[in-house]
C-alpha cells in the first residue's frame, strides 16, 4: 500500500473543452492532452479549479477521469481531482479513479461552509483511512476552507496522504509546512498551484508545480522547471519575470478560469463556451481579451501576431483590450482606404 | 405565468435528518415538517445551508424536495432550493420542483468561484428566461459569490424573479435593496436570512425570513413576527434580545450547521450524524454543546433542563460548556455518594 | 464623580475648516458651531474620523477642542476625541478637555497596530482609572482595533466608562451589546456611529447617533431622530430611505472624508483644502461631484441646484458625475447659442 | 539631487528601550545600537513597526533619530521613519533627519483612514517634491493603505524615491514590481521587511531586508544574508527554515511588538515596559513566553538555556509556554527535595 513514486515536475490542471451545446468535447480534450504531453509536462491533474470540476455532474467527472487516464495511457501520471459531495461519494471516486488508472487522488478541502481545522482534519482523515490510492491534499483558501500547517502534520501520519498542492501563493506558508512535514515524511511531496512565484517556490524545496499557465505555455513551464532544477538561477528568473504578464492576462482578466481558456483557444483548440454564461458585455470584453493575449503568446514565439498588429502594452489589462481594439478597427479602415 | 402571491413570514430552512448510514431518514424528516406547520411556520425552504444541500448527491436533493412538497402537502408553501452544478441542470430542477408543488425555487449565487457582479448578473439571467416556476435570488455573502444592488435591480426586470433571501445580516444593504426595487417591483419579496436582526429588518420593510433558529423555536419565531407585525415592538424588542444566546449557541459554537442540528434534536427529533464527520474531540464537544443548548432551551420553555441541572452562563459557549460538564460530573458523583 | 447626564440625540462629528496655507480657520468653524446648534444637533463631536484627527498635531487637536468648547459656550455637549500617541498623553488631553469644559471624551481603539482584545481592554482601563472626565468607547473596526463584547462588559464596570459610539454598522452586533450592557449599567450609553441603518438602531434601543451626515443636512437628522422617538415609524423609515443616496455620496464617492467636506462646502461653508493632497486627477472628480451632491442636496430642499439644471441620476455616483458634467458643459454651449 | 548609494543588507529596525517611567533610555538604545553595529547589520531603521513609532509624540520621534544618526556616526546608514500627521509636518520631519545625516528616510503609507492608490500617490508626490532626503515608501498593508505596483511605478519616476520596503510577505507582489520598476530605474532599491521568506526574496532580486528579527540575532542574519549572496543556497535554505520557529514566537506570540520586545531583552538589553500597557495576564503570559524564547535563542547558540532546563517544544507558542512553566515548577520543587 506504500506509494511508489514521488509526484514531481509541472502537472497540468487541464481545461475541458466543451461541444456548443455544452456536452463534453472528448475528442478535443484527447488531443489536447496529446499536444500537452509532446510538450514536456510531466502530468495531468484534470478536476482542478482549472478543470470547472464544479461545475460537472458527478457522472461527467467520473467520464473526464476516464478520458484522461486513457490518454495517458501511462505516458505521464495522472493526478486526479476526487471531490465530491461527501466523504462517501468522495471515497467512491477514490476508487474508481484507482481502477481508471490514475496515479493519485488530489481532494480539496471543503468548500461553500467555511469549517475549521479540526473538521477538515477529520474529513481527510476518513479518505486517508479509506482511500485506496494515494491521496494529495488539495489547499486553496481563496475558494476553499484552509488546510493550515498543524492540520498537514496530524494528516502526514496516513501513510495514504502523499503530499500537498498549495495554491495560496503565499512563501511563507510553504517554507512553514516543507519544514515541519518533510522531515516526519521525507517522500511527501510539495506542489506549488501559485506559478506567480514558482521558481523561489522550486528553489525554497518544492517538487513541483500544479499551474494553470502550464496548459497554455507547457514548453515554456518545461524550460522554467528544467533551468530551477539545474540551478541556472539567472535564466530561470528572467523567465519567472517574463511570465507574470501572461499570468496577469489570463488570472485578473476574467472570471477565472474563462481567460485560461481563451489562451488555451490562441494554442490551436476549440475549447467551446464555458458552463458559466457570458453576458453580452461579457462576449465583446472575451473577444478584446482574445486579441490582446494573441499578442502577449507571440512574444513567448508561441503564436503569429493578430493580422493588425500589435498596439504597444501598458501592463492593465483593461486599457490594453482598448488599445488592441482600436488598432484593430483602425487596421481594417486602412485596408478598406478609409484612412 | 405571473406569480400568483407574494411570500411573506417566517420560512424555515429545515435540516435534513439521517440514518445511521448517512441515508434520508424520510420518516423523520415528515414527522418533522408536520411539527414545524404545527407550531406555525408560515413556510419551509428545504436544500438552504441548514440543510447541508451540497452534501447531498443531485438524486438526493431532489428526493428531499418531493418529500417536503408530499408532506407539506398545501398546507404551506415550499420554497425548494434548487441550485446545481450548472446554469442547465439548475433549469432542469427548477422544472422538476415545479412539478413537485413548490411554491418558488430559491438559487443561490454561484459559489467557489468568486464572480464578478456581471457574472451573477448573467448566471441568474439565463435562469430567469428559462425557468417554469417563480426564482428568489440567495445572497449569502460568507459562502457565495455576492449579488450586488445594481445585479438584483437588473435581475428584478425578469418577473420570474420574485424575490431575495439575503443572508447578509447587513442593515443598510437590505434598506438599499428594499429603496432601489420596491418602487419598480412593489410585489418583490424581501426576506432576511439573519435572525440576529430580525425585527428591525421586519421594521424597516422586509416581508420574512428564513431562519434556521425557527426549526428549533419555532413557536418563538410565530410569536416575534406576529408581534413585530403588529407594531409591538416593545415586546418583539424583548424577543430579540432573548434570541441572541440561542443565536450565538447555534451558529458560532460547531462548524455550521452542526449547533443547528444539535438543538433539533433536543426538540425530540433524531437528526442523526452528519455527512460532515467529527473527529474524536468534536464528538466530546457536541455532547457537552447539547447540555448547555439545553438549558438554554428549557429557559425558553421548551425543554426540561437537564437531570444535574444548569450551571450559570457567562455568554461565552466554550467556557459555558466547561461549566456544565464539571455540573454534570458533580452530578453524578453526588448521586453516587461519593461527594 | 458619577455621570451627570446621558448623551442622547445626534451628535455632530464636525469637519475642520482650514485656510488656504492648511492652518485652521477658526472664525469659520465657530461660524459652523453656530449654524449647526442652530439647525437643532445635540452635541458636537470633534476630532473624530470626520474631522480628520489624525492629520492634525497634537497642539491642533487641543485647540479644536477649545474653539468647539468655547463657541458651543454649554449650548450643546461636546464630546471631545481626545485619543493621543499613547496612554499617558492620551490622559493629559483628558484633563485637559475636563479643564476646556467637554461634557466627556471619546477614545478611539488603538490603531495601525490591529490590537487583541486583552490590550484594547488593558488600553482603556488605564484611562477609565485615571480619566477625570467620562469617556465614551469609539469602535470603528474598519480603521482602528475592534472592541468586541465581552472587552465592552469589562469596560463597563468603570463608572467613567460611560458609553460607546459604535461606527461597525453592524446591526447584529449593537443589539448584542445593549443586551449584555444594559442590565449592568442602565446609564450606558449607545451612539450609533452608521447612518445608513439610523431608524432601526434607534428603534432596537440605541440612545443616539454621531453622524457625519448631520454635518451636512443637520435638520433632516433632528427630525429623522424625533420621529424615530415619537414612534412614526412610517415616516421616519421614509426619511432612513431618502437618506442613502447622500450617505453613498459621501461615503463612497472619494475617500473618507474629503466627500463629506465637499458637501459641507455645499451648504456655504469655506472648508478650504484638506491635508491630504488631491492628485489633479482627483480634483477634477472632486469639482464633478461637487455638481451631483449640489443637485441631491437640491432634492432635500437645502441647497439650489446648479444654474445648468440636473441630469437625472442612477445611484451611480461615477456615472452620475459624468452625467452632470455633460449636463454643465451643454448648458454653457447653450447659452453661447453655440446648440 | 542623485542618491549616491543604494540601501543594501540588512536594516534593523530598532526597538526603543523605556526607563520604567516610559521615557526614553537613550543610554540603553546607544548601547544596543553599537552592538547592532558590531554584530555586523548593515544599517539602522529607527521609527518602523517595530520601534512602535505611532506610540511616541512628534518630539521624541526627533529625539530617536538624533540619538540613532549620533550614535551610528556614519559607520552604518540610517533609515530614518519619518511619517507624521501630514504631509507638511512629514517634509519637516524630512528636513531635520537630513540634517541630523540621515542616508534617507523611510515613510510608511498613510494609515487609519484606507486611502485609494490616486491619493497615496498624491500623498506621496508632494514628499517626494519637496523633501531634501531620498525616500524609500513603506508598503505594510495590513497597517496602512496598499501602495500598489502601478502607484510604484508612477512614484519611481521622481528621482527623490530610490526604493521600496515591502512588509506584505507576498512574493508574487515583489517579482512583479521588480520587474516592473528595475528597467526604468536600477538603482531602485527593495527591500523586504517579511524574514519568514527572506532567502527567496533575496534570490528572486531584492537587495535586502529590514527584519525585526535582525535586532534580536543579527548575527544569524548577517550570515544568512551572506551565504545567500554567495550564492549557498542550500545552506541559506537551512538557516530560513531555522528562522521560522523565532520568527513565529516573536510575531505571533503577543500583540507585536511586545514578542520582540521581550526577545530583545534576552540578548542583555534592558528595554523596559512597553508604552502599550499590559493587562494581569498579559503579564503573566509575557513571563512564561521569555522562558520560552530563551530556550529557542539557546538553540541558536546565542543565550543560555534557563536554569530548569528546556521542554520539548511544539511548535505551538501556547502550548510550549505552559510545558516551560511547567518544567521550571517542577524544577524548583526538586530543588527544594519536594519531588
């Protein structure tokens, strides 16, 4: 029951594309998660926040675990999100996740009450008792109940609780829990869900990263952990620097995750409408977005540049889709001899 | 398919009693509507925070709301919550209540994700056009994405849209609320779900509440809104202050709705455990929270004051259920001779 | 040493009228004093959050205590902010505002520092020891340390603790003090320092309010209060309603407090420039809302509307400004007959 | 008008010892200072946090940078604190800890009101004109208003503001202004006041640190700060993991900075009692937490471990103190043959 392998390197938490009448894109998200192997990831970690797990039905997770893990096919582990309405749907997913094939449960805290320590203790406490594959915890205080560093300890006892995916972004917090746990747990692993600060997070003793970004730029995110892990310091954070813009673009442009998925889009996948509705200022805001991280992807080399070009960036998102916008228009009057 | 009345009084968000197994106790769970139409709630609002609804599976919520609309029977309206995973399995259950008998749905604001007012403002509108039965928006800041004033006086354009529970506690936003919509909807329903300020919510224009407090006291809740009603606000002043010991015993002593669940069952129902599981300690918390609720009740008059009797209450939960432990445990010792 | 008499009614927390140079212009806030006795307030209540104290020295808060003290001559109580770098000089502004003539001192919670509540507590005691004038608690939570109840109870067991002016507008939290206070010391005294929710702390048993906005439309305060006590509650709910767009105005429009000099400005007092500098940016804004409160103020009866007329407003005080800019400059471009 | 050095390594934000009658012991402060100086800080930063600046008049604010610029006579810099009430008394403040020979000042946000980032640029724009010194900004957002990235930027562009002290803690925050500053102005300096992430802060660009912690083991800092320049990072990682447990003791252990305080006074100074009076049990509690720190600085090699002997810690600062007590208890009844 011992766990075989150490988690490392950059999980992807995938998007799921969608069909227009909103049914799940299957095919779409198999070539997509072919795409995001060819491009260096070393696993998948499909029913993130990322993922819209939330906004599923319990049958459609269970259906893109599936999907994912036979893509996979063993290729890259597959981390995948368990959590459901209560520990015994939770523990349920656990198992047929372990019959699909996948290398680990990760399991957010509870969320919509906002419980204390000792209740999310024992909620993971049952799954850890329970499971039957490996389980990472799954912290997120922004959306979900904190899992604070006491309660990690008591919960790195299980031998089934494997490790930790902490996407508070807060250094501290992660100094604090690697120095408490990994000397109990030498194999417990640490991941990092706050790219905004990997490389410091990799250099300060994490085994890797869980990073929306990564779905979007995966050589990129590649090229970042392999630079940290060789310790190339200098180049790493230049890449660090570089990726805060694109970071921006995609996490305080929109209502996370639609702005991840409309970088996903700019990579070359139909991801479709997201299950959240766009209001009709909604739609035009996504379509300025749209242009203005066309133009942040190709400094990356990782796209051309929209056919107008690309009007210079001031770093607010929200003056940038103005900008582009009327470069835009302006493009066109051009073309048509209007100007 | 206009609604037909307004809601008004006092809606109780029933907590959902289980077996042993974790399984509906449907038997109890009527036996325990019959006792609140009795004691004269004036409405019941079951799947709402009290009743633990995203702990249920989606088969499960739906079974909760038959059973609630069967035994209720007419006798009074079911304001059924209906919110799921998704804008389309929300209409979906928005339909199946509405044949089912409800009343209203209510739909809470999208939750986990933070979204911005647009966003509120386009999840509830798609819900709005496409519903078959009346919607009152629930606002409830602390767990969900929050609507905003300008949001509910966009989302009150749609007569589908009847009404809001805000769970807010905060005065001057339901007198906002209540100025900015009235005029253009004078059938719009305001109902507090913050029972800490009741009566003046009452007094400043609200048509009810739904409060978890009036599936413990139900004959309490009656007695305030008639008072208050009635502009005897002397009296009804009274009521609150007697309230806020119950209040605080309740909401801030267990992870919500633990407290809540803890005091129905002294009311004679056996609610069961939760789906949210105790560790070791908090089930040695919640034995001794039932003693000291129990006092509390009894000096409402509702219930017999425990055997060793109640130790005096200083206010402050944690060191009043200190105080009737050591009371019970001389108790005993005493009984035994051995004091 | 006993209390001689309750503060009850509205006390006004006066801005400070400055000359140009940023010195205080004395003649104009005695000219203010007058103007408000006049218009029927309770109590004066300087150096408060209103009137700026922390932009001032120490030798300019002492004098604006004696201005108010001298210019209100014992017409209406002062309660003079007397909180000062520490304790000990905090206890000299005590005796000397005795001296000066204050009916008693309001001592704000320490801030910068967010305080636990065993110092706030350990904070007042030694000035309710060694005070020689009555002090009332001032508890703004969202600018200082908070006071919370049990603190309260343990402060009120000093005779020279008289009161709290409670600035949370929190309805919830107000009914819970006057319960556990009240018993104890029947002469507490409760001033509600949120205007927006008035009427209903009134009614559930507050003793008065100090309200910036009695500042700016004084009468409308004496007589939203003396409705509230003579019990029509009709029309004074109509008054806590109309209300709002003024407090929104104030309140939201600019930062805390430079709204509410504007407003003062409105009715004929020079308030001249405050001390924290206005970028340029800001004080085009601060001329545009200038414009929309004189047209609100107009509503109220208390002020003329602008030579150019009033654009219609939307309860968005941004979009508003907007609006009446427009409204200003086609109202000019008329009158050139240049439309 | 150009600065002529950058702010690098480590800064001390000095505690100011008291004589028992609250005044100033400037005897004691000049003999800490000379010991800071010789355990090898790189510079001084009186009037911060943690030299409770806000508790002291504008007098002896004065009085501590002249004692402070006299006693450190040019061997280290000082980083004079120099907010006061306004915006006119701070550019006097300005002046005179120019001429005392201040290397520059550093002024912190303005607080108790919540200003929006167009005023604390316009706060800080008139300083920045007007003052004779270079000025570092002081962003501490859990005390005063956030000085956001782009308000760094705008500021950055006045020649007057060389740098930025950043107690937020959050690395993401620090990346992005260093990127988006560096390019425009290298000379900028950052320096982090968050020790608890200080190596990687160090690592991802920042030039150094004003760390409370540095006044109690300077040494240790001085080393850390060291081995992280030289580029041993995985023994700088080990010394930031060792310095969490103090770091907690200090910050989290009393209202800060009493924790600091009392670590102070176990390196041999006699830093008195604090201007913030302490309750009973805050005295007790402020006991029992010295022989706790004790016993943690012991563990760093640089104080004696008490006389009863150390127990295990827990690194929970509430439960350590009552083991210690415990352990001296029954180390004084063994002492007395009572065990």
């Amino acid at each position: 029951m011992s766990s075989t392998r150490k988690l490392t390197g950059i999980f992807t938490p995938n998007v799921v594309p969608l069909h227009d009448d909103g049914s799940i894109n299957e095919h779409e998200l198999r070539r997509y998660i072919d795409w995001l192997i060819d491009a260096g990831v070393h696993g998948l970690y499909p029913n993130g926040s990322s993922g819209e797990f939330t906004r599923f039905t319990a049958e459609e997770r269970q259906r893109i675990i599936k999907v994912c893990c036979e893509q996979c096919a063993g290729r890259i582990p597959v981390l995948a999100g368990a959590a459901e309405a209560n520990v015994t749907e939770t523990i349920k997913a656990c198992e047929l996740y372990h019959e699909y094939g996948a290398a680990a449960v990760a399991i957010v805290s509870p969320f919509y009450y906002k419980l204390s320590p000792e209740s999310v203790y024992a909620y993971f406490r049952e799954i850890a008792i329970h499971s039957p594959i490996d389980v990472t915890l799954y912290n997120i205080p922004m959306f979900a109940s904190p899992i604070d560093v006491p309660t990690i300890k008591r919960l790195a006892e299980f031998e089934r609780v494997i490790g930790i995916k902490d996407s508070s972004g807060d250094m501290a917090f992660m100094i604090r829990m690697i120095k408490e746990v990994r000397p109990m747990r030498p194999d417990f692993c640490f991941l990092s869900g706050w790219e905004a600060a990997l490389v410091p997070m990799l250099v300060m003793g994490c085994d890797g990263g869980t990073n929306a970004l990564s779905g979007v730029v995966p050589e990129f995110f590649r090229h970042l952990y392999d630079l940290t892990r060789a310790n190339r310091l200098d180049e790493a954070r230049e890449l660090q620097y570089k990726m805060l813009e694109l970071f921006d673009a995609i996490v305080y442009s929109a209502d996370f995750p639609e702005g991840l998925r409309v970088a996903v889009e700019l990579r070359g996948f139909n991801v479709g409408p997201s299950r959240q509705p766009l209001s009709e200022s909604q739609q035009i805001d996504r379509a300025a977005l749209s242009r203005v991280m066309q133009c942040i992807i190709a400094d990356f080399g990782y796209a051309k540049p929209p056919a107008e070009g690309c009007a210079p960036r001031t770093g607010k998102i929200d003056a940038d889709r103005i900008q582009q916008i009327t470069q835009g228009v302006l493009a066109r009057l051009k073309e048509r001899g209007a100007l």
